[in-house]
C-alpha cells in the first residue's frame, strides 16, 4: 500500500464570487497499480473539507468547488517513475486532458507570438528600475587648497649721498608708518636744489590735472549733445537709439575714469606741497618722508641701498598649485578665504598665477606652482591678520547659474558626444544628444538638448536607446483606489498583459 498526496487549489464561494483560495493537500490509500481518477480524487477532497468545516462547528452556506490542478511537478514528485504520471493523465476524461493540452498550447503559442511579432508593443518595452527629473539650479565648481597670509608689496626706501650727508634714522624695524612720516634725516648739500626739484614736480603734476579737468568738460558736453538727440530720436528708429544708448553709456563710463585720474594726480600733488612746506621751513636738516602705508621690516645701519624696508600689512594669500590644478585656477577668479585662528571670513580675487614653477625641475618630484589671493576687506578689517598666519583658500573654478542639471549618472558617452535616455509624455524611451557643461559631486550642466522637469534613466542600458515603451517600478504611496476607476477596460487590460510579460 502507499499513499498518493496531491497538492490542490480550492476556491472558497461560488464560482464567480470567490472568497479566497487556500491550497488543500489531499492524502489518498491504494495501491500502485489503482490510481484513483480525478472524480475519485475531488470526491474525498470534497468528503475532507466538510469533515473540516463540520469539526469547525458550522456548515459552509456554499458549495466547496475544486478549481484545478495547476503544479504536476508536484504530482510526479509522489510517484515512483515517469510511467506513473502518463497512468494517472490515462484516467482523466478525455475532455479534461483535451481541456488542459489546449491551455498549455495557448499558453506558449501567445508567447511565442507576443516575442516574435516584429512591431509588437510588449517584447519591445523596456524596464527603468531608476530615474528622475531634471532639475533647474545653480552650480559651483569650488578648489579648496591651504594657503598663508603675505604682505600685498613691499616698498624699498633709498638714500643718495648726491642728497646731502646722512644724519640719523627716524625709525626702527616693527613701526608701522603712514604717508608723510619721517624716516631719516639728512643735512642738504643745497636747501635750493631740493626746493626747485620740489616745485618742478608740483608744476608738472598741475598740468596735468588741468588737461584731464579740460578732457573731463569736452566729454561732458558730447555727453550732453547725445542725450539731446537721443530726447529727439524717433520711436521706430530702434537701432539709432540703441546706438546712441551704447555711446551714452560708454562716455559715462569714461568720464568717471577721467575724474578718478584727477583725483590721483591731486593726492600726488599733495604730497609734493607737504615737501615743499618742509623744505620751506628747514635751516639746515632735511627728513625723508614715507610715501605709503606699512611696517619698517629692516633697516641698513650701513646705508647699503635700500636703507629702509616698508612692508604693507596683510593683504595677500599665497598657496601652491599641482599641473592638473593649473588648469583650473585663472587670473580674476573669486575666492572665499577662512582664517580659524582668527574665526573670520574673507574674500577676494586670484591676483596672479605663476606658469614657471616655485621648484626646481625635476622628473622625480612634482611641481609646484604659485598663485596670490588679494583680499577686497578694507585695511582696517584686516588689521588681526598678520604674514605667515595659516589659511583655507577657496577658489571657484567654475559656476554656472539657472542651468538645467541632470544627474551624471544618467548621461553617457559615445564617440565623443553626450547622450541622455528621455522618458518621453508619449510612453517612450528617447535618445536624444545633449551637451554637457560643468560637473560637479554627480550632477551636471546640460548646456543644451534637455529642458528642465523631463525625467530621465539613470544608468542608461543598450536596450533603451530604440525608442521603446518602458515600465517603471509600482510605487505603492503613488496607488489611490480612485486610478483604476479612471481607466478604460482596454487600459487595464493592456498594462495588465505588460506587467505579465515583460519580466
């Protein structure tokens, strides 16, 4: 004797209106040689549930109805050889094999059709597992390299025994000094010489004041003269009064380079008048004035020229670049410039980038190349920041402002070009070329080819590059009970039968 186990689907309810499905194992007696048929087999499964509903303590209000078998592997499996299995398909009535031969040929032949049909929909979708839209925004590109504070000039300050004889220093190294403080004093070999050399200066530096006042009026009168005809310029002469718009702007702009010409040739005039008064008042010992802002940093006790050394107070960051930063890093760049000793920011511009390398060539070390930061804070801001104090300079080497951003990993390259994957509003997969700009920590700026809020594939593969329908993941927060009731009946049938056969 031995037992032959079945593993069945049953359908609780009326066919039609089912419940739910449980899987019943339905345990039978015989021997080998009797295999009970189907009949035999539904008959006990049906003899079993009531038993079990019965022990439960109710009576189903429906009928139990045995859908049907659906796993023969798992049929075979109880059976000792591959003969017992075409047995018990012997017994079943010829129309239920003839039923489920028909299921099994309809069921591949759709298959088949469904993958070889040459403009069918479903083989030809894609999957896209990931992506996302395209964004608006603004970018920065930002090298960060340490540097040290550094005076912005130094200011050498010589003596000339054709002056007169030297007497004393005024100084000492540490003072810092303004324009107009002493530094040395010196006996003249004639008071005279020195105040016709005084005079001649202030007599040049006038003149040439009177010729930039004099250059200043002429372009305020043509100034005038274009805002006149552009008062009288006729509405429809668009590109005459676009024209004279243009040289309005352009003769403003040169009237302010002019006066602020003036305004430096009178400080420089002003000096020479302050020598003179000295000079004036001197009987016998003279004093060499500063001409700028700083701090004596050496003296020459030998008067070997320069006898004084002015340093301007920190207002300048030095750093070092490698070959591949040099490409980056350009003359009138932005910078953003930490001190933490001092808890302050600052700002700038990249003052100057050294092409020739600070160390000596060499094939077995790497260069190094210089560039300076000039700070824009006022001298009086950075007065706590002295040479040699540890900085973090932050270079922007790039930015690109309200572009279209895309994430890098959705753009690919091919000979040489960039392309995106478009998930298109008709349903489909879309190559299209872009151009792509600035890059920076996995986003990048497409320059051209994409507008902002399309979204794209992230990671783009072979089979997406055919304009293909494509099939995303089910978001499950994205369902509402209310989007199946907008769809049409072919509607749910056609995602139905491409959610079953695209995976």
């Amino acid at each position: 004797m031995g037992n032959l186990s079945f593993i069945l689907p049953v359908f609780i309810g009326h066919p039609g209106s089912v419940r739910h499905i449980q899987w019943t194992d339905c345990a039978l007696s015989g021997s080998h040689n009797t295999i009970p048929s189907l009949d035999h087999i539904c008959s006990n499964l049906l003899d079993q549930e009531a038993d079990r509903q019965e022990r439960m303590g109710h009576i189903p209000d429906c009928p139990v109805t045995p859908y049907r078998v659906l796993d023969l592997n798992s049929i075979g499996n109880t059976y000792q050889n591959g003969k017992d299995i075409l047995k018990v398909l012997s017994e079943m009535k010829s129309w239920q094999a003839g039923l489920l031969a028909a299921g099994v040929i309809a069921f591949t032949g759709a298959n088949t059709y469904l993958i070889t049909k040459e403009d069918s929909k479903i083989d030809k979708s894609v999957y896209i597992s990931e992506w996302q839209r395209a964004a608006q925004g603004d970018l920065k590109e930002i090298l960060s390299k340490p540097g040290v504070a550094i005076p912005q000039s130094e200011y050498p300050v010589y003596f000339s025994e054709e002056d007169g004889t030297f007497s004393k220093f005024l100084v000492k190294p540490g003072d810092k000094v303004t324009p107009g403080t002493p530094l040395y004093e010196y006996e003249p070999v004639n008071l005279d010489r020195d105040r016709n050399r005084i005079e001649s200066e202030i007599e040049q530096l006038t003149n040439q004041i009177d010729s930039v006042q004099n250059h200043i009026s002429s372009l305020n009168n043509y100034l005038s003269t274009l805002e006149a005809e552009q008062a009288y310029t006729s509405t429809d002469a668009e590109k005459e009064e676009k024209d004279l718009s243009v040289s309005i702007h352009d003769t403003e702009k040169e009237i302010l380079l002019q006066e602020l010409e003036a305004d430096l040739l009178e400080d420089e005039r002003d000096k020479y008048e302050e020598q003179l008064d000295y000079v004036n008042e001197q009987t016998g010992v003279m004093s060499y004035l500063s001409e700028t802002d700083g701090q004596i940093v050496s003296i020459s006790e030998d008067l070997d020229n320069p006898v004084l050394m002015i340093r301007s107070e920190a207002a300048a960051v030095k750093g070092k670049l490698d070959e591949k930063e040099l490409q980056k890093v350009v003359q009138g760049q932005e910078t953003a410039v930490e001190s933490g000793t001092l808890k302050k920011d600052f700002t700038g511009r990249v003052a100057s980038v050294q092409t020739m390398p600070e160390t000596p060539l060499s094939t077995e070390t790497q260069a190094s190349y210089p560039f300076t930061v000039e700070l824009d804070q006022a001298q009086e801001k950075l007065e706590n920041l002295h040479p040699g104090m540890q900085l973090n300079v932050e270079i922007t080497t790039g930015e690109a402002k309200d572009a279209v951003l895309a994430p890098s990993k959705s753009i690919m390259k091919q000979n040489e070009k960039e392309y995106v994957i478009v998930l298109n509003s008709k349903g489909k997969t879309e190559k299209r070329e872009v151009q792509e700009g600035l890059k920076v920590e996995g986003s990048s700026e497409v320059v051209s080819g994409l507008e902002q809020q399309e979204p794209l594939m992230l990671h783009p593969k072979p089979a997406a590059e055919i304009s293909r329908e494509f099939f995303t993941p089910f978001i499950m927060d994205k369902f509402y009970p209310g989007a199946l009731k907008d769809m049409t009946n072919r509607e749910k049938l056609k995602y139905f039968l491409l959610g079953m056969f695209n995976r």
